[in-house]
C-alpha cells in the first residue's frame, strides 16, 4: 500500500531530491521509508538546523533543489535559521515538517504548534498540506516557488495522518526544471550603448549565476566582453584560481574610479556600503532576479529584472569591446593587485608562533586541486581566507552568505562529499563558528565521509573583539579558550592534530588528507594588522 510519506519521497526524487536531510523523528517516519523504496538515501544529523543547512548545500552542488524534512514543534524550531539563510543567500530548498494528525490539532498533541507562520516571513511559500490527494499538486508548487524568480525556501507542514494515510501511487508528476528569466533585447542595446562610451567599466558577478542554465557559457562570454571582473558569493571560482580577467584585491580602487558598474547577480547592501562604495557619476547597469532589488539604494542607468548570467552571454554576442580603449584601466588595476599581493606574501611569509592567519589560508590553497571545494565558516579568518584561497571553479566555494550565520561549515562538507566524492572537501574554520555545529562531525564519522576541517585558533570571536577594543577599550563576551577541538574529534572517531609551529602545518594538512577520515587541524593562529579596521556590524 502507498501512503502520502511515500507517494511523497517518489515525486520529491523526481523533482531532484539526492539524499534526504534529516532528524529522526516519528512524525515524519514514513517518508523514510518511501525514500529507501525509491533508492533515496536518509542521512540523519544530530541537530536540524544541520540537517537544513546541508540540504542548502545539497542544492548549490546540484544546483536543482535541497530537501531536508524534520519532526514537529522543537524540530521545525531547530532548522528555522537554516531557512533564514536559503531565504536570504536566494537558495532552492524545500522543508518537510511534520505535525500532529489534524483530528488533534487543537487538542494539545505533542509538539504541536503553528510552524506555518513561523516559517512564513522566511520563506516563499509555507503551507500545511490538506490531504494526501494534495501531495502532487503541493510539491509541484512548492518546486515552482523555490525555483522562480527569486529563488528561496519554501515550508510544506505534512500532518501525520496526510503521510501515513493510503495515497493513489499513480498519482502525480512534477517538473524538475528551474526557470530561465531572460533578459529583454532592449535592456541588452541600452547596455551596449553605456558601454560604447565606457573608459573604466567593471562588472561585478554575484550568486544568482549559480543556479542558471546559461553559468557554463559564463566564462566564455566574460572573455568576450574583456571588463575587469569580481566575483563573490556562489559565483566565486568562476574564472577559475587564475586569470587576466579575475580581480581580488582591487575592488575598493576601482569600485571608486569606474565609470560604468554591472552589477549581475549583485546586491547594493552592506557588502557595497549600499551603494556609497561606487563612484557617485559611476553609470550602473543593474541585472538581478529580483524586480524590488533594482529599486534599492541606487538607480541603475539600466535595470534588467533577468537571470543575470542570460543576460551577460546575450551581452557579449552583441558587442565588441572598443579595442586597446580599456588597456591602461586594466594595468592600472592589476598594478594594484601585485602591490596587495606582495603584502600578503611578506606577511606570510614572516610567519612563525604561532601562524599567521594569511600564511593558514595560503597553506590551504597550496593544498588545492582543480577538483577541490572549499568552505568558509567564520567571521575573521573567512575574512583573510576570501583574499587568499581562490577556488579552482564555478560550485567549488561555499558560505552561508549575506546573512552572516556561523555554523554552516560542517553540514556543507557532508553534503559536499556525499555529492562529489571524488572531489577534496576543506573548511576553514572560525573557532567560535567551529563549536556551533561540532557534533556533526559524528555524522561524519557515521557515514564515512572524509574531509579536511582547518580552525584558525585564536580563541576569541575575534571580529567582535575587533570592533569591541577600539570602541570600548575591553572585551566581553568574546573571549574564547585555546580549546584541543581536535581531541573531541578524535573521540568521535575522526583525525585530529594540533599545530602551533608554522613549519609543521604543510605535513599536517596533508597528513588530514591522507588520513581518509573526517579530520581537523586545529592552528593556533596569532593577530595580524591585515584586517585591522575590518569591522562588521
């Protein structure tokens, strides 16, 4: 006999769905079962907001949809910060919660309570499904929400008696399809016209590039248009570790000098002082999913509600760049990154007890291969990693995003190696973002799923204390103890190792590679100047 938790793991495979992200719980039971009917593999984490952010990454790797499904009340509860970050990083992710049988509702079931408008500001769509007649229709519009538009979470609350009642097994077929927004020819002529007369354009790719079908032609078409180009977010990786296109270190100068900004994929918040940190006669051509996103902060001189990187490779077919105009703009700005380059190194470079945190991220990127993915999961030291580790391709950089959360590192390297198990997973680890999630590293463990976890030890939370001295003169509630995390993950049955000595990191971190268990080198890292002032509130 079919039942609604069954009928309900077949079409969510269809739709995509590689693995299920869970935390056992009974109210949702019978959709484990109809995931091992249909060959969909349950990996069950120790807390849900783990299980969430893992199926968000689940959804960046295949670049389709994430489902995570977990029990009522404290379940629903625990996974809300996940959503919270799908629904700010703009992230295709589906949430199953569970609930009591309706007939009880209102009658004090256990973990009952209202997770449909709990969840309802952070998402694109959250529902309780009606009956298990419903589930079809459900999913297919709970697919369609995730994935239009603006991407983002949507909740679907599945009462125990829609999942464990008889369902008709033939019922329903979905659509696995994200949606393509184009990019309108006018939009694309008035661009070319700005960029006729540019001397200094800089075009600034963000996430949104991720997740559409036209990304693999992205590269090709930023050649094409031959404009200095940033990248952040899901699109870094994009131009690969090295090229002549690919800035890092000059974005300040030339946000501040540019006379034409495309920003594809990229907000104007905080990351870009909502604007202020782009030359005030700057013309801005502005292409972004999401139509309210085009209307903050600073008019563009073109605003293209489109799927941005549909509109980069229809830009670069109908315009060739004025030859030699962009040359001494280009030398200009890559005079500047050598400059910064050099720094880096020499500070490295000087790096003894305990290690410099730009010679930790250095040590980590030597360590990378074409096939690498790389993790940041903290505050400070994923602020010196962000100069210093260039992934090698498009998918292979993974954060939680805009919405600053800690804790995502762990839940994303299990799914990262469930999904791409030939590939080298890293995360570089804040010692304060380390201990939201370090049990996961059991999940790990359960399913044998290596990876390598860097902590850059300073024990402290490091860039709050960075704002808290200056302005206060003290520190509170941001001191930390020199902890041995790695002798916790070596009880739960992984590969452990602490370093102090900057000379015994290269064959630490190989040694974690090779160990082929989930595995942690804990750094204990000293201060450096390079960030000094970089204060995030």
């Amino acid at each position: 006999m079919s039942t609604g938790g069954r009928l309900m793991a077949r079409l969510l495979r269809d739709m995509g769905m590689t693995h299920l992200f869970t935390l056992s719980g009974g109210h949702i039971m019978e959709i484990y079962e109809g995931c091992a009917d249909v060959g969909v593999p349950v990996i069950d984490f120790r807390h849900e907001q783990a299980a969430g952010f893992a199926a968000e990454a689940a959804a960046r790797l295949t670049r389709r949809i994430g489902v995570c499904a977990v029990t009522a009340g404290p379940g629903v509860m625990n996974v809300v910060t996940a959503v919270a970050n799908a629904w700010r990083s703009q992230t295709p992710l589906i949430v199953i919660g569970g609930q009591a049988a309706q007939p009880t509702i209102g009658m004090g079931a256990l973990q009952e309570m209202d997770h449909v408008a709990v969840l309802k500001p952070i998402t694109k769509w959250s529902v309780r499904i009606p009956s298990p007649k419903d589930i079809p229709e459900y999913l297919k519009r709970a697919f369609n929400a995730a994935t239009t538009e603006v991407m983002g979470p949507v909740f679907l609350e599945c009462p125990m008696d829609i999942l464990f009642d008889k369902a008709d097994p033939m019922t329903g077929e979905v659509s696995s399809q994200i949606e393509t927004l184009p990019a309108s020819e006018t939009e694309i002529r008035a661009a070319i016209d700005i960029l006729q007369g540019a001397e200094r354009p800089i075009l600034l790719v963000g996430s949104q590039i991720l997740f559409s079908p036209h990304a693999p032609s992205l590269r090709a078409a930023i050649e094409a248009l031959n404009i200095p180009t940033f990248t952040n977010g899901m699109a870094r990786g994009l131009l690969g570790a090295e090229h002549a296109l690919l800035f890092l270190h000059a974005r300040k100068t030339a946000l501040a000098q540019a006379d034409v900004v495309i920003l594809a994929g990229v907000p104007l918040d905080f990351r870009l002082n909502y604007g202020g940190s782009i030359a005030e006669k700057a013309l801005l051509i502005r292409i972004d999913r999401d139509a309210q996103e085009l209307r903050r902060n600073r008019q563009g001189a073109v605003s293209s509600c489109a799927d941005p990187a549909d509109f980069l490779v229809k830009l670069s077919r109908s315009f060739s760049p004025p030859s030699h105009r962009w040359t001494a703009w280009k030398e200009a700005l890559l005079k500047e990154e050598q400059q910064r380059q050099m720094h880096i190194d020499s500070e490295a470079a000087t790096s003894t007890r305990p290690v410099n945190p730009l010679r930790l991220c250095l040590e980590v990127n030597k360590m990378l291969s074409p096939q690498s993915i790389v993790i940041g999961d903290g505050g400070d030291i994923v602020g010196s990693a962000a100069y210093t580790v260039r992934p090698r391709g498009l998918g292979q950089w993974l954060d939680a995003g805009p919405l600053g959360t800690l804790g995502a590192g762990t839940p994303y390297a299990i799914a990262a190696k469930l999904l791409r198990p030939e590939s080298d997973v890293w995360v570089i680890f804040g010692d304060g973002a380390f201990g939201l999630n370090a049990m996961e590293y059991d999940t790990a463990v359960r399913f044998n799923l290596p990876f390598v976890g860097v902590i850059g030890n300073d024990a402290a939370w490091t860039q709050i204390k960075r704002a808290q001295l200056p302005f206060y003169g003290r520190a509170i509630a941001t001191n930390l103890l020199l902890s041995r995390y790695d002798k916790m993950v070596e009880a739960l049955g992984g590969w452990g190792t602490f370093v102090e000595e900057t000379s015994e990191l290269p064959r630490a971190l190989e040694a974690a590679l090779t160990s082929r268990k989930p595995a942690l080198v804990n750094v204990h890292i000293g201060e450096t100047d390079f960030r000094k002032g970089s204060i995030s509130m």
